[in-house]
C-alpha cells in the first residue's frame, strides 16, 4: 500500500454524522458471526493502515460488519470519499 493511500484519514457515518471509530465489538446473535464499528464523538480519526490492522485479525474475517447507531446497529453498506477522508457507511 502507498505511503500517501495509508495515511488517508478514516471516519464511519453514524446517525447521519461523520464520526470517529472507536473500537471493535464482536457479537453473535443467531449463529451470526458480527464485527461491530463503534463510534466516538471525540479523538482523531483512524489513518487507513491503522483501520487495516485493526480488522486483520482472524477471529474479524468471517464476520459480518455493522456500524453502532443510537437505535441499533445497522448493516455496513460501503465507503465513499468526503473531502480527503474515507468514510464508512
């Protein structure tokens, strides 16, 4: 990975807010294997090799993705760039 791609800034969307992640849940609700982005509203945001070694552990890669919102966490639909930043939605 370049050094310029590695150090792209890494926000999620929750309730319709760019915010910061601050850690990691796992859960497993129904033999369903879930890897939970939790939020934070303070900090600094996660550079993109920081979030890549964060999720590379093997007990993350056969979980599905969810982003933690106040009325539940929803299912992960993608990213998109938003002004030099890579957001999670």
């Amino acid at each position: 990975m370049p050094t310029k791609i590695k150090k792209t800034l890494v926000q999620l969307r929750a309730d319709g807010v760019q915010t910061n992640l601050d850690k990691i849940a796992t859960a497993e609700i129904n033999d369903e294997r879930q890897a939970i982005l939790v939020p934070k509203t303070s900090g600094h945001p996660l550079h993109l090799w920081e979030l890549a070694v964060l999720l590379d552990k093997p007990e993350l890669r056969t979980r599905y993705l969810y982003v933690q919102e106040k009325a539940g966490k929803r299912p992960l639909f993608g990213f998109q760039q938003v002004a030099n930043v890579l957001v999670i939605n």
